[in-house]
C-alpha cells in the first residue's frame, strides 16, 4: 500500500538516526563520566601518597584508620588502594593489577580492570622518594562503576527522552500528512469506481496534484485508446452485419431454388447465381478484414521501411492487365526514370494501389483507358487516372466513407475500396486526394507521399 510505503521511507531513516544518535549519546555520556570520576580517584590517590614517608630505603603509609576510612568511604562505590614499591612488592592495600603490555609509564595513567571480582576504575600515580629524582613507589587507587553508569544513563535520559517526543510527534504529523496528501487520489480512486461501465470520458484532473497528473494523462491516453479499439470492434461487427445480410440472404435464396428446380438447366443457372454471391460475400470479408488491420489502433505496430514505389507500382500495375485485357480497358504505365524511394509497408502499399486499380477498372467502360504514374522528388507521388464517367463535385467529398456508392453504377461493389486505400496512406503519413482532369471527363487519384528522408 502507498500510504504504508510512504510512512516506511519516511520513518525508517528517523528511526535509524534515532538509534545512532542513542548509541553516540550514550558513548559520550560515558566518557564524560569516565572523566569526572576520574578526577575524584586522582584527587585520592595523591592524598594517599601525602601520607607516605621514607624508611631506610623503602616508604611506609602512615595513615590512620579513621582518616583511611573517611578518605575511602562512599555511599555508591567501593574504593580501594594499594602502595607498592618501585620494584612492583605491595607494601599496603589491596591487590590491584597492573596495567597490561607495559603501559602505565606516565606519572598519571588511568584504566580499566577487576578487583575481587567487580570491574573497577583504576588510575595509577608514581611517587618519588626524598631527593632521588627516580620514582620510589606507586600509589594505584580503584573504583567500582556505579556513580559512572548511573551519570551516563541520566545523561541519556536527557537527551534521548526529548528526541523520542519529537519523534513521536514526528510520526503523528508525517501520519496525518500522509494521509491528507494521499486524499486526492482516494477522491480519483471513488471517482473512477462510481463512474458507468461505459463510461470513457477522461477523468478530470483539476483536483489532482500535479505529481499525479502526468499518470492521470497517461491513464486517460489509454482509455481513449481502449475505447477506439472497442469503437473499431463495434464498427467492424456492425459493418460485418451490414455487408454480408445481403449475400447471405441471396446465397441462401440461390440455393434453395436450385434444390427446388427439377430442370438442370434452371438448377445450374441458380448454383452459378449462388457462386457468385459467395464470391461477393468473400470479397466484402476480405475487405472488411483489410478495412479493420488498417484501423488506427491496429495498424500501430506496423513497421516502415525504405522501397521502390516506381518498382512496386510496375510489378503490381502487371498484374491487372489480364484482367484490364478482359474488360477491353487498356492498361498503361508511366515511370520515373530512378528509383522513387519511400517508406512504406510492401503488402500495405500494393493493398491500396490494387484498390485503387479495382476501382478505377470496375468503373471505366469497355474500351477505355487506365494509366498508373509514378513521379519523383520532394514529395513522391502515385496516381491512377481513369477516363471513365467523372465523379460528380457534389459526391468527391463522400467517396472515401464507408460503405458509400455513387447511384447509377451498373458494377457491384461494397463501398469498402477507397475507404481502405484512405486508411493505407494514413499509415504511411500520406493524402490521398480525387484530382480535377483537364476536360473534365475521368478521374485521377493522388497519392502524395513524404520522402524517404523526410
């Protein structure tokens, strides 16, 4: 969940700064401890070596017991002492060890050790006898640590108390921020749960915070993708039940009337009728398939590459003449003398130019004329001229709906041809336009491409 994500980044670190920050404390609380105790044990070692005099070649304490256990005395600690001579033999106290390793040189050296058990504070002070200049004896002074512990963990009391209140209003002010700067998306969160099933508006973003909203476009972006997918679904069903209830109707039709017929000339007469609607009904499938692969949101993923459009337009223009030849229509082609390069999709690209030559053919008497042209240069250029009957100004703006005929064209047709060519030069960032021709007899069909390099 955000708001736990959220609150976890936010708290994690103040709680592990918390920590190091107890630690450090806690550290610095000893030592500053270590250092006034430290004082104290000082201040009684060199009042015992006050009390230290020569004899023959060695010193004695000369201390009584009252004054020993007044100076040694203490509510929380134990104390103890011990005086050795410069050799290292005890002349009074208890058994205190030595520091380890050799240290202990200095005239003052403090450290840590254990005595009769209990962990202890020792500093250690040299002593010089009479006039020699050469340390005579040592006076070690000992004491437990409780006074120690006790100031290092007021001292962390003290500090860490007041850290831990602020972190915990911390907690309380991050936590109610949290919350407060998440609301928006709470709100977007109900918004969307209570909008229709239908619904594919874009969700407003007025009330959302700015960091949010690029994620919110990006929603609406989809959405609006999502509902021109399912829109083209919808068309493309609606489109399907359109075109082929007639086909179907006719073919079913067909069929049971050369099942009736008990002639087989009428029979054959019917089953031929019926093959020609299957063809027809084939035909409207394939071009209703090819109307939905070139649909904006299906034809995203459709990759350009650099060709020959004069090469293309030739191999594909050869392929018509048989059946131009077939309807008496002659077929020619016009050329540029280099190569015309575009980016284009190969199969998309003959796709429109077969429909453009289907519809160009279809429609132009027996006897007529048919020319594919390819010019070159800054934009590149396809065009199929025809001189069959011009269509009328008042239908050019019409001619590239779906599904839409000119009234009095004797050929059959889905209406689909051009439609399609239109969705192909769409892919191919192409205009595909309905020319004038001088004379105003024919018609000529503009496909205007950008440059390869463009």
């Amino acid at each position: 969940m955000l708001r736990k994500q959220l609150l976890a980044w936010l708290l994690l670190p103040l709680m592990l700064v918390f920590a190091v920050d107890t630690f450090l404390t806690y550290w610095i609380a000893l030592k500053f401890a270590a250092r006034a105790y430290d004082r104290a044990i000082l201040e009684t070692a060199r009042e015992i070596s006050l009390h230290l005099k020569p004899v023959d070649q060695g010193v004695e304490l000369d201390l009584h017991d009252d004054a020993r256990e007044i100076l040694l005395s203490d509510p929380y600690d134990k104390l103890f002492f011990e005086v050795t001579s410069a050799s290292g033999q005890p002349l009074s106290g208890v058994r205190i060890a030595p520091p380890g390793d050799g240290a202990g040189g200095e005239r003052e050296y403090f450290y840590d050790g254990e005595v009769r058990g209990a962990p202890v504070r020792i500093v250690q002070l040299a002593f010089e006898g009479g006039a020699s200049s050469r340390a005579a004896g040592i006076v070690r002074v000992a004491e437990t640590m409780t006074k120690r512990n006790q100031l290092a963990r007021e001292i962390l009391l003290s500090v860490v108390l007041p850290q831990a209140l602020l972190i915990l209003v911390a907690v309380t002010v991050v936590w109610i921020g949290v919350v407060r700067g998440l609301s928006p998306l709470e709100n977007l969160r109900r918004k969307v749960v209570a909008r229709p099933t239908r619904d594919w508006s874009p969700i407003a973003s007025d009330d959302v915070p700015g960091e949010v909203q690029p994620l919110l476009q990006a929603i609406n972006e989809l959405v609006a993708r999502l509902d021109a997918a399912l829109a083209a679904e919808n068309r493309f069903i609606s489109d399907a039940a359109h075109q082929l209830k007639t086909p179907m109707t006719v073919l079913k039709t067909q069929l049971e009337l050369a099942m009736r017929e008990e002639d087989p000339a009428a029979g054959n007469e019917a089953l031929s009728a019926a093959r020609e609607g299957a063809e027809r009904m084939s035909r409207v499938v394939s071009q209703l398939l090819s109307l939905a692969r070139n649909e904006p949101e299906a034809s995203r993923a459709v990759t350009l590459a650099p060709l020959d459009l004069n090469a293309l337009a030739f191999e594909t223009a050869s392929a018509w003449v048989p059946v131009a030849l077939k309807r008496r229509i002659d077929l020619g082609f016009e050329g540029s003398d280099v190569p015309v390069m575009v980016n284009a999709d190969s199969a998309r690209l003959r796709e429109l130019l077969d429909n453009l030559l289907d519809n160009a053919v279809r429609y132009s008497r027996e006897g007529s004329s048919v020319t594919v042209r390819v010019t070159g240069g800054r934009a590149p250029m396809l065009q199929v001229d025809d001189d069959g009957p011009a269509i009328p100004h008042e239908e050019r703006g019409r001619i590239f709906e779906r599904f839409h005929r000119l009234l009095g064209t004797a050929q059959g047709g889905s209406g689909l041809g051009l439609p399609i060519a239109r969705e192909i030069a769409r892919i191919h960032d192409a205009t595909i336009d309905l020319a004038d021709v001088p004379g105003g007899r024919g018609n000529s069909f503009c496909v205007t491409f950008p440059s390869a390099g463009s």
